[in-house]
C-alpha cells in the first residue's frame, strides 16, 4: 500500500464535520464497526459529493485498505484524479497489480495520462485494452478523441466506425461517428442522422438536425444547412451551437442583418457565451457600427480573458 500521496485530514474541524448531518450516522456507524469498508466508503462519497475531497480520499483509502475491491479503487482514482494527476496515475497503476483484470481501471489510467497530455501512453493503454477486448466501448471512444487531439482525424473516424459496429443503438457514440461523419464531408452523416431521430422517442433531441446542418454547410450548400440549423433550434431553444453556426454562415455569406439577430438570440439564449458578443462585434463591425461592436468586443472579452482576439478587435476600434 502506498500513502505518499495522502493528505493528512485529522484537524478538529474535520473531526467535527464528520458529527454533523449528513455524515453523523456513518460516522456512529464506524465508531461501532471500525473494520467495516462499505461504511467507510459511503462515507466517503458522501464526502465527495460535498467537495470535500481529503476526507473523502482518507475514507476510500481505509475503505481499500479493509477491502481491495475495484469499486473502492476506482473512488480512490476518481478523486485524486481532480486533486494530483500524478498521484492518481500511481495509485492506478499499484491498483492494477492488484486489479489486472479491472477494464475500469485501466480506461481510468488512460485518462489519467490524457489529462496530462500524454497521449501516446494514453493511446497505447486504450489499444492494450482492445486487443484484449475488441468491443470495449469506453476503450474505443477514447481512443478516438485521443486520435483527434493528436490531430489524426481518419484513424479517429475508423475507431468510431469500429465502436459503432458493436453498439449501434449508443447514442451518444451514434452522434459523435455522425459529427465526425459531417466533419469529413461524408454522407453517411446523414444515415446516422436519420437513424438517432428515429430513436428519440421524445422528438426533443437537436443534434441530429444539428449535424445535417453541418454537413451541408460543409459540402457548400447553405440553403439546407440554415434549414437544418433552423429545425435544430425548434427541437432545443438552447441549442447554442446551432445559434453560432447559423449566424457563422449567415456572416459568411454577408447577410450581415440575420446574422447579427441571430448571434443576439444566441447571447438571449445563453447571457455568459462570450463568443456570441465576440460573433456580435464582428457583425456590426463589417456594419460600420463600430461603437456598437467596440462594445460588443469589451463584453466578450469581460466575460472569457483568454478571448485575446476580441480584446485586440476593441483596441483597434
């Protein structure tokens, strides 16, 4: 067992928290039952679900050190995970000499590696996984965003291709080989498409529209795109990625009055999207309102700082 990641969590005001409401009764529980793990791991996820994150990490570890189960190591990874990359990666992979049949653990190991950009050992985690187990759908779809991370779009699109032969009814995989699809220029976007609005029952779902829209668009045909992007927007007001697209084309296409009300129906829809105050000022600036897209620039910039092209737009106006 490893502890040199361990914080210490033993102060009198964590002493006291673990005495209050929701936690007292685990705690009475554990004072009775001290070599029971499951009581030290609701207690923990208790913890976790409060954000109190080193409490939580001391409970799981007991919890790991009673019972070295793969539920208990997987709570242990999931918070170090938000707290030290490294030391989550460490414990993962003295878990797994424990565990070396845990799918769970070794996907999370893989993520542990994407979180700090190191996605080639990220990458052969995730093909070590499906060589051993060729329908592994987590193991898959990471592998595929790794591959587009990495800026390998094809390879991306035959992992998605190869998840989606083993579970074609997963929406959301359904609606990232359909994206992806759409991104290519490929028309088996539309098939996909097709077959995720025949499976929402609630006919609620945006995406599918969404993404005829964006194989439209990149295939040049504005016409269907818009009306895409439009069905989109009448299936989820809040769609906003149909807003931005939507009014993206418009601008591109100079019918500069449709796209400034679209990008400020995206701002009305979501208030803190900088991009739609960004999207505004470019609009009114190829207007000639210039006060007004100075305006608009600022706001971007006020609500996301690592929006620097909007900063630099405002300071040339």
């Amino acid at each position: 067992m490893i502890f040199y990641f361990v914080g210490c969590s033993s102060n009198d005001d964590d002493a006291s928290i673990l005495t209050q409401a929701p936690y007292k009764t685990l705690t009475d529980s554990i004072n009775d039952y001290p070599n029971r793990a499951e009581l030290y791991h609701r207690r923990g996820t208790l913890l976790a679900q409060s954000e109190e994150l080193d409490l939580a990490k001391t409970d799981y570890l007991k919890a790991w050190s009673l019972q070295g189960s793969e539920e208990n190591a997987i709570s242990i990874a999931s918070v170090l995970m938000k707290q030290n990359t490294d030391s989550a990666i460490l414990f993962i992979e003295q878990a797994l000499k424990k565990l070396p049949q845990s799918i769970v653990l070794q996907v999370s190991l893989a993520r542990g590696y994407q979180q700090k950009k190191d996605y080639n050992k990220a990458l052969t985690v995730c093909n070590n996984i499906i060589v051993q187990f060729p329908n592994q759908i987590d193991a898959l779809l990471l592998k595929a965003e790794l591959l587009q991370t990495m800026n390998r779009g094809a390879e991306a699109l035959q992992t998605l291709e190869q998840a989606y032969k083993y579970a074609p009814f997963d929406a959301e995989l359904a609606y990232n080989l359909a994206f992806e699809y759409a991104q290519a220029k490929n028309p088996k976007a539309l098939a996909v498409a097709d077959s995720l609005i025949k499976m929402d029952s609630s006919k609620s779902h945006a995406e599918p529209y969404y993404i005829k829209g964006v194989y439209y668009a990149n295939n040049g045909n504005t016409t269907e795109a818009l009306n895409f992007y439009n069905q989109a927007i009448q299936h989820d007001y809040y769609f906003i990625d149909a807003y931005m697209d939507k009014g993206s084309l418009l601008y591109d296409s100079k019918d500069y009055p449709q796209a400034l009300k679209t990008f400020q129906l995206a701002a009305k829809v979501t208030p803190t999207f900088a991009d739609a105050y960004y999207w505004q000022g470019k609009t009114e600036e190829a207007m000639g309102k210039k006060q007004e897209a100075k305006q608009n620039y600022q706001r971007a910039y006020s609500l996301d700082k690592s929006l620097v092209e909007a900063k630099t737009a405002a300071e040339k106006l």
